[in-house]
C-alpha cells in the first residue's frame, strides 16, 4: 500500500473527526482511559484474592473480622495501583470506587461460599454437594427458610469488612500525606 491511498483511508471520516476521537480516548502514553480502568479492575481483583482466602477460612470457623475488610482494601487499593501504574490516568477517587464495588462483590461470594460449605456439610447425607449448594444455593435458603439468616451474616460481614476497609483506606491515605 502507497502513502497516497493510506492517507484516503487515514481520512476517511475526515481528519478532524480523527484527531478529536484520538485525543478524547488516548493519553500521551498511547493507553485509553478504559483500558486503564480495565487494568484497575483487574488488579483489584487479583488484590482481593488472599484477603478472601482469610474470609473463607475464617468464616468457616464461624470468626467475622473486621481484619479481613482492611486486608482486602489494602490488597485491592495496592494490586490496583501496580497494574495502573504505568499509565498515570487512574486517580485515587476512581481506584477506591473500584475498589469498593469489587469488595461488595467479593464479600457477597465469600459469604455466599461460606454458607454453601455449611450446608454441604449438613446436607451431605441427602447426597448433595458444595457445587450443588453454591449454584442452587437461593433455592436451598428458601427451602429451607433461612433466607433471613444469610441476609443477617451478610449485612454483618458488610458492616466489619466496610470498618476494615475505611480504617485500611484512612490509614493509606495518612501514610501517603
């Protein structure tokens, strides 16, 4: 292909149209702001990984911490922060928003996997899995009726995981004056 076509189709929806779309989508670094929004919810994520581990296990043994709440920020702000770190477009509000949804989310699933465990467990006789139970596990609780039981565990893990995670988010923020 010559120069001379290249430029017809370079200016095929004209060469402001071009430029503008350019200069909204891409940095001086050559990354869109969506890719970079992309890689922060992936590093919060893969940072919220080893705090829901602890959630799990923890939870299992029938402990609510409010510890695993500051270890999830922690891990969700620093993953975050080191998969954006090269593009320098994601500031701090937009990190701690991600942050936070992906640990509503995540607590949601940790809880939700907690509850399957235990009902494996007490309905292991009737034949029934922990795959069972976690993808029927709505189902199970209405069945059963301890719907209102797992809203409570929920709304309690929300409550010490959200201290957790201000006092992890606080502490950050007064490390980095």
């Amino acid at each position: 292909m010559n120069n001379d076509s290249e430029k017809e189709i370079n200016n095929a929806f004209g060469e402001e149209y071009h430029s503008e779309i350019t200069e909204q989508l891409v940095e001086e670094d050559g990354e869109s702001e969506a890719v970079t929004i992309i890689k922060g919810i992936i590093g919060a994520i893969l940072g919220t990984i080893p705090s829901m581990l602890l959630w799990v296990v923890l939870g299992k043994v029938g402990v609510v911490a409010a510890l695993c709440g500051f270890f999830m920020i922690l891990g969700e702000l620093y993953a975050c922060d080191f998969m954006t770190k090269k593009s320098g477009q994601m500031n701090m509000e937009t990190a701690l928003l991600i942050c936070a949804i992906v640990m509503l989310i995540t607590i949601y699933i940790c809880e939700r996997i907690i509850w399957s465990w235990e009902l494996s467990d007490m309905l292991y006789q009737s034949g029934l899995t922990f795959s069972d139970c976690f993808l029927n596990f709505r189902s199970l609780l209405e069945d059963l009726e301890i719907e209102t039981d797992f809203e409570a565990s929920l709304i309690q893990s929300y409550v010490f995981a959200i201290l957790g995670g201000v006092a992890g988010a606080v502490k950050l923020f007064r490390s980095n004056e």
